[in-house]
C-alpha cells in the first residue's frame, strides 16, 4: 500500500478562524516586543554574549534562571526537528515489526498535527503553548493503535525519544564553570 497522504484543509469557513488565530499570535507577540523594548530602554534587560558575562550580573540574585536549549546545551544535530524524524522511524521500525501498519511519515505527521493542536488549545485558554511530549506521543499511539496500546507504549516510546534526545545534546563551553560559581555564592 502506498503511504497515506493526509492534506489540511482550511475550507472556505475555517479561514476566518485561522485568520483570527493567526492575529492573535501576532498581536501577543507585538505586545511582547514592545515590553522588552520599554524594558530595554529603561535599563532592565540587558544582552549577554557570551555566557561567563553574567556572572558579575548575578551577585545580588536570590534566582538565578537559564534557557536550557542554546545557552547550556546546544543540539548537535541540525535542524533540531531531525530528532522527530528519528523517533519516528524508531517507531515505524518498532510497529511494523509487530505487524502494524505504519510509515515512518504518518507517524511524524500525526505528531505534528497532535502537536500543533495541543498548542493551539493551550493559546486559546491563554496558557504557555508549550506542550508535553509525553502527551503528543500518547495522542499519536491512541490515534493509531487504540487506548490499550497508547496506555502500554507511550512510556518507553517517550524512554526511546529522550534517549535520541540525550544523544544529541552537549554542555555549552563555560557552563559547568558558571554554574559551580553560582552555586559557591549561594
């Protein structure tokens, strides 16, 4: 059987929707924009180049609070997104092995369809649009293969996935140093 090719349709009525969508997102992150830059001009945000910088700027923090990915770790992989790709044909691999049917592709597409939905939910209740992994996969097996074998499968999927994750991660330079003198002052 040829691979199953599954095209979103925005459709004459849903366009209004997307578009609404679509301009919310735009004008939250104009908002946002013109809150860094109030702050910027007042002085309270300031840019670091290179990460040993901070340190002098932290002396008098009770928290101190990093941006994991490309500023203590950096993936090296490129782009990022290739990791999906590999937990996919892990899964494929896996399902078919099994006796499902399952390409590599309908699985990355319905994680991404779960995905974005998952984020799109989240945006309209006004909530980080940040979403769990753990979540997309579950959504994804259940769509596939049914409760059963999303309730059974998504952990050592998830397992498998941060694994390949992991695999692909390095420290940062500097940032073991950094943080060992954060911690030395408390």
């Amino acid at each position: 059987c040829p691979p199953l090719t599954i095209t979103p349709n925005i459709g004459n009525s849903g366009w209004r929707a997307h578009l609404a969508t679509t301009a919310a997102y735009s004008f939250r992150q104009l908002l946002r924009t013109a809150a860094w830059a109030k702050d910027s001009l007042a002085g309270e945000v300031r840019t670091i180049r290179k990460l040993p910088d901070i340190e002098p700027l932290c002396a008098d923090a009770d928290v101190i609070s990093f941006d994991v990915f490309d500023t203590l770790l950096y993936r090296t992989i490129e782009p990022p997104n290739y990791l999906k790709r590999l937990a996919a044909d892990y899964a494929f691999d896996c399902y078919t092995k099994r006796g499902y049917y399952l390409t590599a592709d309908l699985f990355l597409y319905l994680r991404d369809e779960s995905e974005q939905r998952q984020r799109r939910i989240a945006q309209s209740r006004g909530w980080d649009t940040e979403c769990k992994v753990s979540e997309v996969i579950y959504e994804v097996l259940y769509r596939l293969f049914g409760r059963e074998v999303a309730e059974s499968e998504t952990a050592p999927l998830l397992d498998q996935e941060l694994k390949i994750e992991i695999d692909h991660l390095r420290v940062a330079e500097g940032v073991e140093d950094l943080l060992q003198s954060l911690k030395s002052q408390g």
